[in-house]
C-alpha cells in the first residue's frame, strides 16, 4: 500500500513493526503528533449479511496500521530519508512516495510519476494492483490502481487516473435533486465519475435520505460529508464512518475540504438549498476559481 504524497517534501518509508499496547505509544513530547486512532464500529454497524470485508475487519486493519504509525512517532522514525527496508510492499501498512510528474494523458485522464528509491522496483507480478492512498485534512481516500509502467522499471512507477468529478453542495430539502443525479450514476456501472457530497443541515438528526446516503456511502465514487450548524449530540450518537463537521458550509470550509487537484476544467459543481446558500455558495466557487461553466444551480 502506498500514499500519495503531493508536497514538495521527501516522501518516507516505515516499517512494520508492532506496537504493542495503546497506553505506551505516547509519550509527552509525541503526544500532540499521534494521528486519531480509528473509532471501532458497534455490533449494529455490521449489517450481518457476510460482507467482505465487514466493517470489523475493516476496523482492525486499520487499528494495526494506526499502531504501527504511532510507534514510528514514540520511536522518532518519522524523517524526511527514505527508509527502505527491501520490502517496498505492504498489507499492513502505507508508505509514503512522492509524486514528481503530472501530465494530461487525455482530456479526463492523467499519468502520474512516482518516484521509488534508485534502483528498486515495486516488484509486482502481471496484473497486480497496488493500493494508493491520499489524505487531505485528515480525510483519506484510497483505490486500487494497476500500473502501466514495466514491472522491472527501476526507480519509478507510472499510474493513469481517470478524473471526472462532482461536487454537490446541498442544504436541507436541497438533497432531492442531488439524489437523481447520484443515482444515476451510481446505477450506471460504466460512468466512474467520483461524487463528493457536502451536506449542511443544523443537526445530525435533521439529515434528510439517511438511509439511502447509507447505502450510497457504500460505493467507491460517492462520499458525504455532513455539515451541522446547530448540532448538540456527541459522537458516539454518530453512524460508524460517517464524516461530520460542527460549523458551517462557507469559504473557509470548502478551501480546506475541495483537494486542489479538484479545481480543474474537468470538474462541476451543482449547489442546491435555499436562495441565500445558492448565492453564497456560487460566491464561493468563483472564489475558488471555478467558472461559470462548471456551476450549476438548481
């Protein structure tokens, strides 16, 4: 497993240790670096039906890759050198490559670079995939991409990424027309245009289509992300995995949760609430450097 690292800096290798207890990754000088761990599901977030993954495996994966990168931090691991260790593939953990190339392969698609320690390959076999993750204000996102470079190619790796994506800014009964669009194309197995919703509501419990945002969460090109202006719960009264934010949807927000690389010609916008947010939000965009041409308003 890989991450993306699309910042200027060296990107680094760790290895896979275990780390062992929780109570002793921390110690005082580290603490503030440790990331989140992972929020372990309830027995009612496995829907019973042998999912594979469920949930739970889901959970412990990503409870053992959480160890092993405070462990990295408690041990001062953590450095701008690559550390190869001669096993650039992982299932247990992510390592960090820099991106170094970007180029327009077609009008969607893109060809990607990333650069691996000199002399050494990934080591695949014909037809493997490797997964790629990025993370972005703490969210991350991951898919499985096969490369198109040779499987002996040393110090790099070639990856195409079709791109075409959706941004939908909903607010309130704002939701109903979004849900055509995304069920169209999440009923459509040839249309792999990736959706991110940004939903404002005031509460948790206010949250119009639940159950189908739900389902739709369950798709690799659909994500949702709530935003609640008024909202009083805790946590723990949240669905397992969903993405909640206390505030509201204004520039500030979208700069810190619209990835840059989605600000391109290839990207759309569709806004819909009530008139003010409409106003506000097409504001926003335009701010952002989208055109007139890639927002539409419902």
């Amino acid at each position: 497993m890989f991450d993306m690292d699309t910042s200027e800096n060296v990107s680094e290798v760790t290895d896979s240790n275990d780390a062992g207890n929780n109570d002793s990754l921390a110690p005082k000088e580290c603490r503030a670096l440790l990331p989140c761990p992972p929020q372990q599901p309830d027995d009612g977030d496995c829907c019973g039906s042998g999912c594979v993954p469920c949930v739970f495996d889901i959970y412990e994966q990503d409870l053992k890759i959480w160890k092993q990168e405070c462990r990295k931090i408690q041990e001062h691991q953590k450095s701008q050198e690559i550390q190869y260790d001669g096993n650039l593939l992982s299932e247990l953990e992510y390592r960090k490559f820099s991106i170094t190339e970007v180029k327009e392969e077609t009008k969607n698609c893109f060809r990607y670079r990333l650069e691996l320690p000199e002399f050494t390959s990934l080591g695949l076999k014909v037809g493997q995939h490797i997964i790629i993750r990025e993370t972005h204000h703490g969210t991350a996102v991951s898919r499985q991409y096969t490369p198109i470079s040779d499987i002996n190619c040393m110090g790099h790796f070639l990856l195409i990424i079709k791109y075409r994506k959706l941004l939908l800014l909903a607010a309130g009964t704002g939701i109903a027309p979004m849900s055509q669009v995304i069920q169209s194309i999440l009923g459509n197995e040839e249309d792999d245009t990736i959706m991110q919703l940004f939903y404002a509501c005031k509460s948790y419990d206010q949250i119009l289509m639940k159950s189908e945002l739900n389902e739709w969460s369950s798709f690799w090109n659909f994500s949702a992300t709530y935003v609640l202006s008024q909202e009083t719960s805790n946590k723990a009264s949240y669905r397992y995995g969903d993405l909640v934010v206390k505030g509201r949807m204004d520039l500030e927000f979208l700069t810190k949760n619209v990835l840059p690389m989605d600000i391109n010609p290839e990207t759309f916008v569709l806004i819909c609430g009530t008139k003010s947010f409409e106003n506000d939000m097409i504001e926003c965009c335009k701010l952002l450097n989208f055109k007139d041409t890639q927002i539409h308003r419902f």
